[in-house]
C-alpha cells in the first residue's frame, strides 16, 4: 500500500544518491521516520524503537532495518521486495546488552560495506549517541559522516503528486480551524475546543481522510499568548481576552499549518494595532516569495514592515514544511529568515508563521504556501486573516 508508484520512490533515491557521490559517501544510513517513509514508503508508529533506512549505491533498493514486529508493516506499506527488509529480533528491543545499531553494523557487513564511508543522521531526533556509538564499535573499518540532514534536503521540492496532498492538509486544517473558532468561547474548557478540533482533523475535508499531526493544537487564552507551543489545559475561555489557534492538518502524512487569532470581547487598539501591521507584513512578504528570490528577501521585506511601526520579530517567519512524524512538522531546512540566502524553488512548501509575542499577550497570523513557476505563491490554506471577533 505506498502512497506513490515505485519509479517516485526511485526518483527520490537517485537525487539523494547523486548527494551522496557529491560528498563522497558510498552508504547512507536514514534514522529520520520523515526520511524512511519518503525513501520506501513505510508508514507506522514504530518510531519509539531503533529502525533505520540504508542506501547503497551500488543497490538499486534500499533497505529497511527494524524491529520483527514492524517487518509486516514494512511489507504492507513500503515499496521494497522482501529480501530488502530486514528484522532484528525482539533481544535488541530496550537491552542494556544488546542494540539495534549492532544489528544494523551486520547487514552492512553482510553486504559488503564495512569498509565504505557511511553518512549518518547526527542531528535526526531518532538517531541516538549510543546508535552512534554502537554502529562505529561494530564497524572499525568504516568511516561514519555527518550526512547532514541530507535526506530532508532533497524533499524540499516537492513533486506534483507531494503537493497534491499538501492540497489535501491544507483543506483539512481549513475545516479544523473553522471548527475551532466556533468552539472557542467565554466559559468553554480549551480541552473541550481541542476535542472538537481534534475531531475535525480526523475526520477530514475535501474528500481527504485526515492522518495524525506531527505537532498538538496550540489552544492559548489571555496572557499564556505570550508565549508560543502551549497545548491545552482544563481552564476555561474567558470575556475581554485574546486566544489564538495554530493547528495542523495532516494527510497521508503530509501536512499543512494554520494560525488564526480571535479576541471575545471588544478588542483592545494595541491588539487592532498589530493587527493591521502583521496583515500588511503577511501581504509584503508573500508577494515577494516568488521563484528565484531568496529566504533572505522574504523575511527583510516582513521585518521593513513591521520596523516602521515600531515593531521587530527576532524568530524565524517561516519555514519549509511536508511530510513529516512527531515531534515536528517542519523539516528542519530552509528557514525564512534574515541571512538565509537560499534561493527559492517551484514547489517548494513553507508555513509562514507570524507570530507576535508581547509581555502578556499574543497575537499570531499564518499561511501555507507553494512557490510556483512565475508569479507569487499558491496560498494553499483557505481561511479569512482578519482578526476574529466574538462580542
């Protein structure tokens, strides 16, 4: 059952092999849940264990290396034939002896590899020290590099069919973000808006069935606005306070995010204030990330507008988003911000995120995007930017 035909997942491995011979590496070890599924397909909540995809140049298949349990899963979802998945058994699974990494050192030996130079996810959230560690011990001969992210690099640009679900999240946090507004009210709990949000994720829009976000709603009221990634708690919404929503849709694992931000009561003019400054901020810089402009230049032309009014944004703006798993649905790449001089691509897909952190109050505003061929950017996200106001 993989989401794309089998020649997407080779097109995908032969632009991440043609980086891999650019720096050198004759093996690629992927720990990133994000990373596999775009290499092979597979899709479960089976990142809580060591599991790994290995690339090979001279091997037309990667491999996927996990635990027995998921093997079936493997076969289910991934696009590999059978003598490409490998399992190691249920002794490796949290031993103080015995590690999945060494497991993974013997199919590499197995192969032939062990004297290759290896690229390694030093900075993936999966990829522990001790699977570091481990996997040098056990291959002495080997040299292990930092590969760098270089999995997540390559899924920046998105193919046709990627952003067709991108389309398909993007209609889904819509939906999930009007069903929000209409739950949050003065004396309902922020549990129970986020139950009837979370419901509306699930259950979809457009005709696409809705997956698990990679990241909780944000659900804040009154002054916990001022900070951002604040989940939900049992307090209750109340009169004369500002909220704001930053949700996710997801969809066959890709994802699309949306902040909206609504005041119950009459809006103070601090608030309509920023209000207006970020609206005007927003149109500035999506207009000018277009193809062949640079993160750099969205994020001054932001950082123009908001410093005439007397405001400024130390935080990133935005960055790039797609398929991803827990903890995050950004991918950890290109980001827009001041000094990023990474030229914009077709189908490339960012979240802008303008978030306005004060003292003790929050406002946040935000849009997702495809850079297109000419012209300005698809806004992929469907949901009016003014401030939301409930007398």
């Amino acid at each position: 059952m993989p989401v794309f035909p089998r020649e997407e997942y080779l097109a995908r491995l032969a632009r991440v092999k043609a980086r891999m011979r650019a720096r050198g590496l004759d093996v690629l070890v992927c720990a990133d849940p994000a990373g596999m599924n775009y290499l092979t397909g597979y899709d479960g909540w089976s990142f809580y264990v060591h599991q790994y995809v290995v690339v090979g140049l001279d091997r037309e298949e990667p491999l996927w290396v996990g635990r027995a349990m998921d093997a079936p899963g493997a076969r289910l979802t991934a696009f590999l034939a059978a003598d490409s998945i490998r399992a190691y058994p249920e002794t490796h699974v949290d031993s103080p002896a015995l590690h999945p990494a060494q497991f993974l050192a013997g199919v590499i030996a197995d192969l032939g590899w062990q004297r290759s130079v290896i690229g390694v996810d030093l900075d993936a959230f999966y990829f522990t020290a001790r699977a570091y560690i481990e996997l040098g011990k056990a291959l002495p001969a080997a040299r292990l590099v930092d590969a760098e992210l270089m999995v997540a690099w390559v899924r920046l640009v998105k193919s046709e069919a990627e952003v067709a679900l991108i389309r398909g999240a993007a209609a889904i946090v819509s939906h999930a973000m009007q069903v929000g507004m209409q739950a949050v009210a003065p004396g309902v709990r922020e549990c129970d808006a986020v139950a009837e949000i979370t419901a509306a994720q699930f259950r979809g829009a457009a005709g696409f069935w809705g997956d698990y976000p990679a990241a909780l709603a944000n659900v804040p009221h009154g002054a916990k606005t001022a900070a951002p990634h604040l989940t939900w708690s049992g307090e209750r919404y109340s009169h004369g306070e500002v909220a704001y929503l930053e949700l996710g849709g997801c969809h066959a694992r890709y994802h699309a995010a949306l902040a909206r931000t609504l005041y119950m009561g009459t809006p103070p003019a601090k608030l309509l204030e920023v209000v207006k400054v970020v609206a005007e901020g927003m149109e500035v810089a999506l207009d000018t990330a277009r193809a062949g402009a640079t993160a750099h230049e969205v994020a001054g032309a932001w950082n123009r507008v908001i410093a005439r009014a007397g405001y400024e944004k130390p935080s990133r703006i935005g960055y790039s988003i797609g398929l991803n798993y827990p903890p995050d649905w950004g991918e950890r790449t290109l980001s827009l911000r001041e000094g990023e001089h990474a030229v914009l691509e077709e189908n490339m897909c960012f979240h802008m995120i303008l978030g306005m952190w004060m003292d003790d109050w929050g406002y946040e505003l935000s849009e997702t995007f495809r850079i297109t061929g000419a012209g300005g950017p698809e806004v992929l996200t469907d949901f009016p930017r003014e401030l939301v106001i409930k007398p």
